[in-house]
C-alpha cells in the first residue's frame, strides 16, 4: 500500500494518507510532551515501544470482542489503521487513584478505588482537554447517547481485559486513556493508541512506575521503564 500526503501530526504520531480511501497510515515518532505540550522532551525508542505495544494489545482486544481500527503493522514504527473520524473525548478509565484524580479530591496517590471510575474529557489542547459529563456531551454534540453507551460499556469490558493480562507480567493497570472513532457506516470503534503514553503501568510488585509519569515529573529512567514494558509484553 502507498504512502501518500501527511493528513495531520499531532504530539505522538504523523498520520498519512494511503492509496486507499479507508485506510490511513501512522507513523510513530520519540516525541514527548506533558502537560496540554507545555513541557517537551523526547523518549529514545518510544515511537517503537508505543506502535508495537498497541498493536499487541489491540490484536488481543479484537480476539475479546472490541472492535479497533488496527489493520496491519508494516514496521516498527508505521501501522495501517481504519480511517476514522475521532470522537472528540478523552475516556479515562481509573482503578487506582494517581494524578489528577488524587489531587482533585485528596486521596493519596496508589488508593484502590471502591469501583472503577469512568471520566470523559473534551478533547480540546487550547481549552485543556477540560473534564465534561454525559449533558455536557450531549449538549454539544460529541456523542449520542447511543455511542456514549457503548464506549462505556466498551471501556468498562477493556479495562477488565485489560488488568487480568497485565496481571500476568506483573503490571497493575492504575489507570488509562483511551480513543474512539467512527467508521465511514458510523460504527464506534476504538483508535488512537495503548501504550506507557496513555497508561499508568506499576509494577506489581515494587510499584515502580512504568510509565509517561517518569517523564512528567522528572523522575527519569523513561527509557528503561518503556523498553521494560516491551520486554514484558512481547517476550523482547
């Protein structure tokens, strides 16, 4: 398949045309930024790290019944995917209080939540990605109820994938980030990525952060926490 123009290059990824209508490339770049972009760095290997981790984990979510827009990956940092049109959130999934959540109500960092916790997001950098609920969304057209209900329930069905696979190479799912887009026929399918970018990955055991919040809070050793998920995920 031909790579045609660059559609669009957002903070992670540079997305590309193809000579078929329905298909769009990614490219995965080392970039890195926190904060909405106001901090920015670069992580050595991660474009690899994050295309191939996704591309794992969205071939074993397809297998469990969630639908994705993963097509084939063609090398270690470009994948075909499904053109979509994004839903304008960021769905947030939290089994364990970290970040921002701990901040905005005083739990402290590493509290297991009573039941998982769903967020959505306005996807929106100049206004700060600001947190919305489900009148919010319907009154200004993000989503239909209909399509509201399935990405819960969707991200719901992920999150427990999800955690009983981590599990088993010893990663705690703290919490995550996840995409929806919709097909051409309007099918809800998720997109975007599954990666230590997205995720807050723990380490079972040490809880030793595996994850983006290395970089966001200078802690270093990104590199090696990103190459350690690979390692843990794929066998490499």
């Amino acid at each position: 398949m031909k790579k045609l123009e660059q559609l669009y290059e957002g903070k992670a990824k540079k997305v590309f045309a193809t000579d078929d209508p329905e298909i769009v490339l990614v490219d995965y770049k080392d970039d890195a930024t926190a904060g909405n972009g106001a901090k920015k760095g670069t992580i050595r290997g991660k474009g690899v790290i994050n295309n191939r981790v996704t591309n794992s984990l969205m071939k074993m979510l397809e297998t469990k019944g969630i639908p994705t827009h993963f097509v084939e990956e063609i090398s270690e940092r470009e994948t075909l995917v499904k053109k979509v049109t994004i839903v304008p959130l960021e769905v947030i999934v939290r089994n364990v209080a970290a970040g921002s959540l701990a901040k905005r109500l005083g739990l402290p960092e590493g509290t297991k939540l009573k039941s998982t916790v769903l967020e959505y997001c306005y996807k929106d950098d100049a206004l700060g990605d600001p947190m919305v609920n489900e009148y919010h969304i319907a009154a200004i057209e993000a989503a239909t109820k209909a399509e509201l209900d399935i990405i819960a329930s969707y991200s719901f069905k992920i999150n427990e994938i999800l955690t009983a696979y981590l599990k088993d190479v010893n990663i705690e799912l703290i919490d995550f980030k996840l995409e929806y887009g919709r097909l051409a026929d309007g099918t809800i399918v998720l997109a975007d990525e599954i990666s230590p970018d997205t995720c807050r990955f723990w380490d079972s055991i040490t809880h030793q952060h595996l994850d983006k919040d290395l970089f966001r809070r200078d802690l270093g050793g990104e590199e090696e926490a990103y190459q350690e998920v690979m390692k843990r995920l794929l066998g490499e």
